[in-house]
C-alpha cells in the first residue's frame, strides 16, 4: 500500500468507525431548506414551467414538451446530510440532485449527482445517476432490500450523505448506494421532474416534496456507521476506495510486468475545470501490453478499468476463463471483451463495444428493453470483467451487457488453442488511456 493510498484509507476509516451509536443528527441542527410557505431560497431551472406550493408541500408537475426542468437550491453545499419526504404515486421518473453545478459546458440543466426515483420495474429508486453525463455511478441491482425499499403509495423518506469523496444514499432507512467519486465535492441540490417526451398521456403528473432539511458541515457522530462490507462503487482516480482496500482490491499498476509503460498525465474535469495528475497508460494502433498476469491458480477474477478512446478505436481485452469440465477437471481457455468506438454506430444493432469478440453480441441484460449505455461525449467510461468457473460477465458504464458460462457453452473454435494467463489489451486501430485499472483475484 502506497503512502496516498494509506493515508486515504486512515481518513475514510476515520468516517467509518468515528461514528458513535446516537441517533442521526443528534449534536447537529438541521436547517430548513424549504419553509411550507413559499420558494424563496431555490430557483428554477432549464425550464419555463414553474413549481407550485400546495398544502405545505412543493410540487412539480410533468409537461409534455417540455424538457427536463430542476428546482434548485440558491445555496450550494460540500459536506451536508439532507433528508426530505417525497411522494410520486403517479409521478413520471424524478430524483434529487446533490452536489450539482449549472456551468457544464455540455448540458444546459444541472449536471451532477441524483438520488435515482424510479418508478418503473426496473425499481433503481436509490441508486446514484450522474445526470447531464448519461451514466450510472451505482445501482441497487445487487440491493433487493433497497428495490424493496420505496412504496409508490405513500411518502416516502430521502437521505443523502456526502462527506469528501463519500456519498451515500438511504430509502426509507435502507442503504442504497455507497459511492466514492472525485468528480464534484460541492454544488446545488435539486428537485427534478423528467422530461415525458410529446406523449399527451403523461401530462400533468405531479411529484410532491416536503420537510427539506439539511445539515451542513456535520460531525462524524451525525453520519451513518459505515459497513465496509456493502456493496459499493468507487470512481476514484488513481487510488482505491477504503471499501476496496478493505477487500483486497489492488492497483494493477503496482502489479503489471509493463508498469514502466504507465506515464504521469494530467486530466481535466470537464464539468468545473480541476486537473488531476494521475498515472495512465495509453496503448496505440498495433500495440498490445499485458495488464495483468492472473496467475494459472486464480480461478475467478474481477476486473475494472476506466479508459477514454479516440474515435472509430477498435482493440480487445483477452482474459483467461477457468471453467470445470464434466470430468471435474479446470480447463482454461481466452476470450475477448471487444473495444469498439460505437458513438457514431446506428442502428444500435450494429454497436459491438463490449461483445465477446466473435462469439456474442452485447446488450443491456441490467435493463430489459434498453439499449446499452453508449457515451456519446468525450467523457471517460468503464468497463468490469467478472469470471468465476460458474459464469463470466461483462459489464459497461454500470449495466450488465453480456454473460455466458464459460467455454464449454460456446464454439470451442472461437477462443485461443494456447490459453494463457495474462490480461492483455491490443489495440488495431485507433488509441485507448486506461486509469484506475483495478483487480480482485480468487473472488
């Protein structure tokens, strides 16, 4: 463990077990963000339709035609924990933004986190969108207790921590998201009511809110005990989370036979312009570099990186796949996760980012009936191999797209007759940055 790395680990274990057993916000006062009177301390925006006040509540009101508008607070907030009772029986999809900012270069509304409500089977209420980006930071879809969690019939009770790069996310008491991210530290907390598009049959559908109230600066006895062993995202840049460390997670970096080939680059925040200089490692048409040996003994990995790629990239990752055959033996065999630049590929059906090369095509298995989730910006993405003998997954930007169970599923023909053992990216066309490339072996 590095020095960032250990020192990073001390302060968000400091978060975690510097909380005693009293209630929420016991040494701490909570300010009204909202007085049941009037909407002197927000302000609306990318949007011409107001919010109204009805009964001690404020309500927003669908339109169809209008596009997504936000009722924003004047203020800004860091360190804060809100808590608001929502109530959206027959409300379209909404959220609460927090810590989101109006000055993004490419989107006119509010960019920046939401606390997801969603109303539709797929039942994500709780977990984590980074609106205006188009990508999902973390879900509940390994959380029934939290799919469980929102009652479309009545008020529902909303919580938000955020304390530094810690962010989490509670439906009526249960933990939701637990987020680690870099990318805003401050901003505007929101009140959404997404656009329905020109469908008549979705006009006027209102979502209520009320009791907005808010901590600033709060003290660690404030905050939540923290369970370093829930399900958890980190979007941190070039360090691991205190969740992850605590799992065994490590920087590939520090393991790679090619680390020397990782240089110090700096990037930006195209949201609010903060540079980072970080470690990264950019591969080039005709060029292929091993990530990571796995190792002939790791049965199941899993895999995560962050990468940003030149338009029309082509590559693939090849990864080792352990599987049992019918004779109880552990056979291992390569197979491929396509790298494919799919922003200008329409129809969908002809986007290959994220197949298994050859062999499968990619969709979105986390939401039926959705297409993959493609940036269309510049912005950076991530992908996850998850192998264990049972099954192996690919995952992109926060959805399942692909899983199959292992070689003896498919045409033998289509994966390598000499197996090895090592994660390898290789690049034809085009160039991919890859930062943040994190393992967990023997899962």
């Amino acid at each position: 463990m590095n020095q960032l790395t250990g020192l990073f680990l001390l302060l968000s274990l400091s978060f975690v077990y510097g909380c005693s057993a009293n209630s929420y916000g016991k040494h701490s006062e909570w300010r009204q963000l909202f007085n049941g009177d009037d909407l002197s301390q927000w302000m609306l925006v990318h949007g011409n339709v107001p919010f109204t006040v009805e009964d001690g509540a404020i309500v927003g009101r669908t339109v169809a035609g209008i596009p997504t508008r936000y009722l924003t607070t004047k203020d800004q907030f860091g360190d804060f924990i809100l808590e608001l009772d929502m109530y959206n029986k027959n409300g379209a999809n909404s959220g609460i933004q927090f810590r989101s900012v109006t000055t993004a270069p490419f989107y006119d509304g509010l960019t920046g986190y939401q606390l997801e409500v969603d109303p539709s089977n797929r039942s994500w209420t709780g977990g984590i969108y980074f609106e205006g980006v188009g990508e999902w930071r973390h879900t509940p879809i390994f959380n029934p207790e939290c799919q469980n969690a929102w009652h479309q019939d009545t008020w529902n009770t909303l919580r938000i921590e955020a304390k530094g790069y810690e962010q989490k996310t509670f439906v009526n008491g249960v933990l939701c998201s637990y987020l680690f991210d870099h990318y805003l530290t401050k901003g505007h907390i929101g009140l959404q009511v997404h656009s329905v598009g020109d469908d008549p049959s979705m006009d006027g559908l209102a979502t209520r809110w009320r009791n907005i109230r808010i901590i600033e600066n709060p003290t660690n006895s404030d905050y939540t005990p923290s369970d370093l062993n829930a399900d958890s995202s980190s979007h941190l840049i070039d360090q691991l989370s205190a969740v992850e460390a605590y799992k065994g997670w490590q920087l590939t970096k520090q393991v790679s036979p090619e680390k020397n080939r990782w240089e110090k680059q700096t990037i930006v925040n195209p949201i609010d312009g903060e540079t980072f200089h970080i470690d990264a490692l950019t591969v080039s048409e005709g060029q292929s570099v091993t990530l990571l040996p796995t190792g002939n003994s790791s049965e199941a990995f899993h895999f995560i990186t962050h990468f940003k790629m030149l338009p029309n990239t082509q590559g693939e990752i090849r990864y080792p796949v352990v599987f049992r055959g019918e004779d109880g033996k552990d056979y291992t065999c390569n197979a491929s996760f396509r790298l494919n630049d799919d922003r200008n590929s329409v129809p969908v059906e002809t986007q290959t980012m994220g197949d298994l090369t050859h062999v499968m095509s990619a969709g979105n298995l986390s939401e039926p009936g959705r297409p993959k989730r493609v940036l269309f910006s510049e912005s950076w993405r991530w992908l996850e191999i998850k192998s264990t003998p049972e099954s192996t997954q690919h995952w992109l930007n926060g959805v399942k797209v692909l899983e199959y169970s292992q070689c003896h599923t498919m045409p033998l023909s289509a994966f390598s007759d000499n197996a090895d053992s090592d994660i390898t990216l290789s690049i034809k066309r085009g160039s991919v940055t890859l930062r943040t490339v994190k393992h967990l072996l023997s899962l």
